[in-house]
C-alpha cells in the first residue's frame, strides 16, 4: 500500500483515524537538520499557569509572521516504545516525562532517559489500537502536594482517570497511592481522547471522544445526557457525596438540562488539546471523519476558553454538514478555525501556542501536524477564522503529539521511531 494516499478509504476502515495503529504503513523517518537543544528556562509552567501568572494578552503583540520563518528538528532523547506524550512537571526540574502507550511513563533527565520507569501500569491499561495509557497532566501545585493525573484505558476499555503522588525518590511514583477519581463506560475501542490537562483556572480538564463507531451512531457527541463526545471541567482538590472530585459552581451545565462535568461538546476524537498560557485560549485538535480534519479553538471571555461550546459534530466534520450531507444547521456551533482536508492528512496532532524565549521569531505561532502525514503546519495564534495554515515541514514519522518544557519551548513525538525531538526556530 502506498502510504501517502491518505484519502484512500482504507485508511478509515474503522471510521476514524486509527491514530495509534497504522504506524506501521508510514515510510522510514526522512533526514532533518540537527541544532542545539537549550532548556529554554523554567519561567511559567507548562500550560498550567494559574491565574496572575504569564503575559498579559495585552502584553501579546500579534507579530508573528508564519511566511517569515521555517524550523527544523532537534533529537533530544530515542528508544521509547509507542510514545504518545512529552509533558514537564513545573517543578523547576527541567526534567521532561514520556508517556508510552502500552503503560510507562519514562524520564528525560539531565540529557538521558532514565531506566527505571516514573510509572509503569501496564498491568492495569488494555492496549492496541486507540487503547492505552493516553494522558498525563501535573498538578498545579506538583512541587508541594506531589500529585499528578493519568488518563487510559482499563482493562475492560473504559476510560479511567486516576491520581498517584510521587514518593521519597522524585524520579518515582508511589504506586500505592493509585487512587480512581473517574471511570468513563466506551462502547467501542476506539475515539477514546486520552488528553487531560489543568487550565488556567486550576480545574482539570478531560478531552473525551465519542466513543467510536462510524460517524457518532448515538449522536453522543451532540447529547447532553454522556460524557462522550465531551470536554470535562472538575475539581479535583475535594469530593462531593459518591464523587472523588467537585463540580465546579460555573460549569455550563449546572442547574440546567446536561450532566454537571460537560463543558464543551461536539467533539468527534480531541487528539490533543492546550491552553494558550499567555492568553489562555483553547486549542483542541478534533479528528475528522472521512473528509475534513480541523483545529478548534475559542477564546477566553466571560467564561474561561470553551464555556458551552459546541464544536458541531456530528452535525458538521470541519466547515461542511455531514448529518445531514446538506442544509445542517450551523446555529450555535464554533467552527473550526483551521481545517484541511485528506489530501494533506488523515489524522490531526494538536499543538501549542508557542510563548518560549529561545526563538523569539516563533513567538505568537501555534503549531500542530498529522499522524499519518507527517506534516507540520503553523497558523498565528491571532489569526482570524478561517485562517490558511502554513506548511512548515514533512517530518516522515507518526507526529503522536506536541509537548511544552517547563520554559515553554516545543517538542514533538515520534511515534514509530520512539523519538522525542525538540522543535527549532529559524528566520527566514
């Protein structure tokens, strides 16, 4: 099979972009330009910033110029097994954690990956496909409380997230301390999400799919009655009656027709999502159907960035109807401020925003790429909507996702190669 037909129709056999099972279909990695790797500073934490903390969107200047520069790709640490996440911890370390799907997470430190895993539950993650161990996030106040957040699949593929706290050695969690704050019911394998990270606001948020099957058949993602389909907003810093989390007083839903956790819906499958940290916007990369992937995002108002949005599925795949075909009702949808279609990609990787020091020139742009592709493109975080992304590379590997240090500098997986590469800025 000549893997560059991305718009053949065996890459959606299963109806959406098995993000996490085709690695094996893409082409040996290309040769890229190699540059030096500095750490960038521990100055704001990574897209968790509390409020008060980071620039001002005033202090923001829309500057950037996507045509004005290119970037290439600097190997930081290999020998990972399926990576799907590099993430920072905030707590001043400079230490870079890699999430693996089968149920590791491992430690970049000082320059080399340490041998003995931070976490390992491959006991408890079912694998394959879309399944595993999907997300990491720290929480905000990491350096004191010592707690962090997974999110996987259990062994009988539900969604579980759960809390550990790290032990007497900083490089290990105390396994022990495994507590299940949420488990989520999935109909199918796939469409899982797997992101969760804390916004702003100190709330964790939980990117969730639909639950799989060809085109929602439950119309889960439009319903208001599941959490599929979803982004999630709790409170993980208390309990409430049978709940090991809060419902946040300002959630969307409260009070009203919608379970209480909802605070987006319209998702078809986040594949990673990240607060803007200087301007807390949201940015959720959505993967498409057949036809269409798309780049999400909505801005901070009244509300934190995403308060009741509705991102359109199944109604709308990107811009354009799919249930119906034709004459759908766009009323109250956020659509998509980037979207391209299978001729580019299969399977959207959403990125950061970058807010960095070493590369000032890419300052102000959000990046992201395509699973199946290979592509790296870039858009101004400013930019109005629709904006026309700007193709910046082909990197020949699997992009699982995007990760920022502690300092803001960006970092993208590899997945078939289990490489973590760091992303380098240049002037044109």
């Amino acid at each position: 099979m000549n893997a560059r037909r991305l718009n053949a129709p065996t890459w959606r056999t299963i109806g959406a972009a098995a993000l996490l099972s085709i690695a094996t279909l893409v082409p040996a990695p290309t040769a890229f330009a190699v540059a030096p790797s500095p750490d960038g500073g521990a100055a704001a934490r990574s897209g968790t910033a509390q409020p008060g903390t980071g620039p001002s969107a005033a202090a923001v200047a829309p500057d950037f110029s996507p045509g004005g520069i290119s970037i290439t790709l600097s190997s930081v640490a290999g020998g990972f097994s399926k990576p799907v996440l590099v993430t920072n911890a905030g707590d001043g370390s400079h230490r870079l954690f890699v999430v693996e799907q089968g149920g590791r997470i491992r430690i970049i430190k000082n320059g080399s990956v340490l041998a003995t895993p931070f976490l390992d539950i491959r006991t408890s993650v079912s694998t394959g496909g879309e399944r595993g161990l999907l997300g990491l996030a720290f929480h905000p106040n990491f350096e004191s409380n010592h707690k962090l957040y997974v999110n996987f699949t259990n062994s009988h593929g539900d969604t579980a997230i759960s809390e550990y706290r790290v032990g007497s050695n900083p490089d290990r969690v105390d396994q022990r301390t495994g507590r299940r704050i949420l488990t989520i019911q999935q109909p199918y394998a796939n469409h899982n999400g797997g992101n969760l990270a804390f916004g702003p606001d100190g709330y964790l948020y939980i990117g969730m799919g639909d639950g799989g099957g060809a085109g929602d058949p439950g119309n889960r993602a439009q319903s208001l009655g599941t959490l599929l389909g979803k982004m999630l907003r709790i409170d993980i810093n208390g309990t409430s009656g049978s709940r090991r989390y809060r419902i946040p007083s300002s959630n969307p839903y409260v009070g009203r027709a919608g379970l209480d956790e909802i605070w987006s819906r319209g998702l078809r499958n986040p594949w990673r999502w990240s607060f803007d940290r200087a301007t807390r916007a949201l940015w959720i990369g959505d993967v498409g159907q057949n036809r269409y992937e798309e780049i999400d995002r909505r801005v901070k108002g009244t509300h934190p960035a995403g308060w009741g949005a509705n991102f359109g599925w199944r109604v709308m795949e990107g811009r354009h109807c799919y249930s119906p075909p034709s004459g759908c009702n766009t009323s109250g949808k956020t659509l998509p401020v980037v979207e391209y279609s299978h001729s580019s990609g299969c399977s959207v990787t959403g990125g950061f925003v970058y807010r960095g020091t070493t590369y000032p020139m890419l300052r102000g742009g959000y990046f992201f790429g395509d699973f199946c592709s290979g592509n790296i493109w870039t858009i101004s975080a400013s930019a109005a909507s629709p904006a026309r992304r700007t193709f910046l590379m082909n990197t020949g590997f699997n992009i699982s996702s995007f990760g920022e240090s502690q300092g803001g500098e960006l970092y993208v997986v590899d997945y078939s190669g289990g490489r973590v590469l760091r992303i380098v800025g240049h002037t044109k």
